[in-house]
C-alpha cells in the first residue's frame, strides 16, 4: 500500500460576515496570494463561506479577518485524516 501525499494539507472553512463584500474580489486575492486549491468563496454582500485547502491557513484566516468578522472556522488536517487520526 503506497502513502497518499497531500499537497495542501489544511481543509480551511470559514464564514465572513462583513458589508459589501464581493464574492470574485475575495476569490481572486485569496487565488492570487495564497497557495492552495479547492477553493469557493461563495455568498452576498453581507456574509460569504470560504473553503480553501493550502498549507497556511492562518494567512487565509487573517486576509479574511481584514474584511469582517469571521465565524465557523474549522481548519482540518487532511494529512492525518488520510493517516486514520483524528484531531
């Protein structure tokens, strides 16, 4: 059995609930500026949902926190999920 290598290791979700936020503006700086795959940046002016795999999640959460408050953050580590750990 060969051992799956993950190249973004952190699952990284998120609410951000702010006022006129944009959608594609959110999307494009975080795919412009940070590394990572996956992702959705989805909602209205007012609240958008972030899910992003990269391996700095703490930069994602801190552009995030620059646009309003963030909420229902969970950050997993898919490297251990994949190892059949939890935490």
């Amino acid at each position: 059995m060969t051992e799956q290598t993950i190249e973004y290791r952190y699952d990284t979700q998120l609410l951000i609930e702010g006022e006129d936020l944009d959608e594609d503006e959110i999307f494009d700086y975080i795919s412009k500026n940070f590394v990572g795959d996956s992702l959705l940046a989805v909602g209205d002016e007012e609240l958008i949902k972030i899910h992003y795999h990269t391996n700095e999640p703490w930069k994602v959460l801190e552009y995030c926190r620059s646009l309003g408050e963030i909420y229902d953050i969970v950050v997993e580590d898919m490297d251990r999920q994949a190892r059949g750990l939890q935490g």
